[in-house]
C-alpha cells in the first residue's frame, strides 16, 4: 500500500493504512513522518478529526498524542458502532510505539459513517475533555471504496478512581434509590447494581403500578453515573405524573462492564470481540429472580400487560429477545437502535416464531433513519416489522416502527423518544374488531 503525504491542513504524517485484516499499526520516526512522500490524497475534516482518503485498503485510526498520565502499558482500545460499542474488545487494541503514536486498521467491510471512542478497556476510563468532561462521538466516513485515515488527539482519560473520591453530582430524582449494590444474579453467579424509580404518590397511595425493566442501568436516571448522558427517565416520568399521569414503576439494572456483550446477547458470536452466549440466563434471572422480588416487595401490578421491557442498542436487542421469549411475563418491548447486527439470522429467525405466541407481545421500536451512512439499524429494524407482521403482529395495533432522519445511536436520541415509547406501551391497544357474522346467520 502506497504512503500518503498529508498536504497542508496540520495533518500529521498518516503512514500506511493496512490490508486484508483488522491491524495495529506503529507511527514512523520523526524523521520519517517528515520525509517526502510522492502520492497524494485528499483530506477532509470531519468531526474535528484530520481523515485522509486512499485509492485502496481501510479505515485506519490514528492517535497522535495521549495524556501524560495514559501507563506506558496501556491497552488503548477503540469501541465503536462497528464492533457494538465493545470498551475491551481484543481485536481493537491500538498497536503502540515509543514516540508516543497509536494506531489500528479496520476491517475492509467497515464502510459509511463510523461512530467511536477510545478507552483503556473499560468504560470506566474512557476519553474526556482536559477538564475532565464527556466528549461526544468521534465521526468518520469512509467511502463506500477506497480507504480512510483518521488522525486524533485525547485529552484526557476518565479516572475512575478520581471519581470515587470527587464523585459527579447526581441528578437522579428523590424518586429514585438503589435497590440493591449488589444483587445476585444466581443464573450467572454475579451481582449487579439495581436502581428502582417509585411514582411520586407511591408512598401515599395504597395504588398499584406497572412495571418497566430497563438495561444498562447506569445511564437511566443519574449523569454521575452515565456514560455519556443519562435518559432521564426519572424526570420524564415525574413530568408525566404531574400533568396527571398514573405512573410506574421503573427497575434498571447495570450492564456488568466486560460482560455486557455476553449478556445482552443469547447467541455466541463467531467473532470473539461481539461475545454473546449469555443473554439467556440473563433473561432468566430477570424472570425468575428479579421479577419475583419486585413483585412480592412492591406494589406492582404483576400480569404482562402491565409489564414492559425496554433497551437501546444491545439492551435492546436483548429486550426483543426476553419479550418473544417471555410473552406471558412481557407484554411490551421497547426496541431502542437495535445491534440486530450481532445476532441478525438468529434474531430473525426467532422473530418468525411469533406467530406461535398467544398471547402476542407488543412492540416499540426506534432508531435512527441513518445511525450509519447505509442505515443498517433502521434496515434491520424494518426487516424485524415485516417478519412480525407476517407471524401476526400487525403494525399499529401490535407494533409500531419510527426512523426519525436525525436519529443517533446516542444517549440524547434515546432520552428524547423514551416519553412516545413510554406512552405507547403503557396504553391498552385498541380492541382486536370483531368479525362480521356471515350473512344469512346469526
């Protein structure tokens, strides 16, 4: 693959960007990077980011500059919307050279607008501002041929144990506590953090109040503990409440960090880095320990009509996933940017047997009409509405489906279509017609 000479703009030196596989690369010397090369290419700049194209190869990544404190072992990571958000897989460790630089080239296939940030392996320490605050999605595009090179810089890495000695303010509501730091998760011998939102008149009524489940349980009610912006579902609802609403019960449970894409998931992928093979057991210890719980220490109303499940990306693929599984214990999903793409056959396939389901569940899906430059998630999405529609889940009645054009795989996107989703799965669906009589008989 031939060099590329970075003309103007302040880009860096781009190297080379790699061939058939996902590879690390190492930054050339100094004097290397200011040698001349011979073969030119155009230079974008998106998202603050410097992006070379070339005639051939991938989209390469690379870091020129970490914060002083980053450990000279760092495993420095880059989790993105082409590997499912993943903050520790191993195929995405960027190669590290003395001098300082980083990089790594992805695989051929990845093509369109990227979305991606960098970690130590955790979202515990991932990127920030040098103030120490959140930073948005990184952007590129890569073109449908050819290839890409991004240049960039962090300034910062969140530290975890800072955080624990100068916590963020919370925001969550008085309506929300911490169920549990610690609950058991026997199915998976772990133990999660689980947060409960209580309606503001829970205390002073003798009502009882439906129930929605919700995952990665840190970004749901509190900034202080969220990735990059938290739901907001505490005040959402407390808005909903004082304009006269009847309120519920919301359970959120942690991701648990390296394990989320083994739980989120009940299909083990091929592909070390998407995990899975855990989604199973997890759906089972939210029907037959967590459930349970709630029900017999709350006021809930516990049949499936008045119990929802609701996620975004992988949690919500695992929310369809519990709800086809489960139709008798989840009458309501809520299917927020599906990573449909980890287990797209599996998932497909078991979208088919819907049509064995009675009672049939409901379903609430959204995602962005271009979260990527193909609109793989909104495609996938409209593919899950035809096979259920075709097992006998209607759209409208059974299902209802939205691509807003400005939708992101984020966490504002998710916030600001939770109120919709939440209305739509906690109203009684119309009553199926009746059929007409034959005519000539009673």
């Amino acid at each position: 693959t031939p060099d590329v000479e970075a003309v103007g703009f302040g880009c860096p030196d781009l190297g080379h960007a790699g061939g058939g596989g996902l590879q690390s690369q190492r930054f050339p010397s100094p004097a290397q990077a200011l040698s001349p090369m011979r073969v030119s290419t155009t230079i974008l700049l998106l998202g603050g980011l410097c992006v070379a194209t070339r005639a051939s190869a991938q989209l390469t990544i690379r870091l020129t500059s970490v914060p002083p404190n980053t450990p000279a072992d760092a495993a420095i990571h880059v989790a993105g919307s082409f590997n499912a958000w993943n903050p520790s897989a191993a195929g995405y460790v960027l190669g590290s050279h003395p001098d300082g630089g980083y990089a790594i080239t992805l695989p051929e296939s990845v093509r369109g607008t990227v979305e991606f940030k960098f970690t130590l392996g955790s979202w515990k320490i991932v990127e920030t501002t040098a103030a120490g605050s959140d930073v948005p999605n990184r952007t590129a595009t890569v073109p449908a041929a050819g290839a890409a090179t991004v240049t960039a810089t962090v300034a910062g890495w969140r530290d975890s144990t800072a955080e624990a000695r100068v916590p963020r303010p919370s925001t969550a509501s008085p309506s929300v506590s911490v169920l549990s730091d610690s609950f058991a998760i026997p199915q998976l011998g772990r133990t999660r953090r689980v947060w409960i939102y209580l309606p503001p008149d829970y205390a002073t009524s003798t009502r009882r109040y439906p129930v929605l489940y919700m995952h990665d349980g840190q970004n749901v009610f509190d900034a202080a503990t969220s990735f990059v912006g938290e739901w907001g579902v505490d005040e959402t609802l407390d808005r909903i409440h004082a304009r006269g609403g009847r309120g519920a019960i919301v359970v959120a449970i942690d991701h648990g960090g390296n394990h989320r894409m083994n739980e989120y998931s009940p299909w083990k992928s091929a592909d070390p880095n998407l995990g899975g093979g855990e989604g199973d057991a997890y759906v089972e210890f939210l029907v037959h320990t967590l459930k349970p719980y709630v029900d017999s220490h709350y006021r809930t109303r516990s049949d499936r009509r008045s119990t929802s499940i609701l996620g975004s990306s992988m949690g919500g693929l695992i929310s369809l996933y519990a709800a086809l599984k489960y139709p008798n214990v989840f009458g309501n999903a809520g299917v927020f940017s599906c990573a449909c793409w980890v287990a797209k056959p599996e998932i497909v396939a078991y979208a088919r047997r819907a049509r064995t389901l009675r009672p049939a569940p409901r379903f609430y899906f959204v995602s962005g009409a271009y979260e990527t430059q193909a609109g793989q998630p909104a495609r996938d999405q409209r593919e899950l509405v035809r096979v259920l529609a075709a097992a006998g889940l209607p759209a409208g009645r059974s299902v209802r489906s939205l691509t807003p054009a400005d939708g992101k795989h984020a966490e504002w996107f998710w916030r600001r279509e939770f109120p919709a989703a939440y209305r739509w799965l906690f109203t009684e669906p119309p009553p199926t017609p009746a059929k007409s009589s034959p005519k000539g008989r009673n």
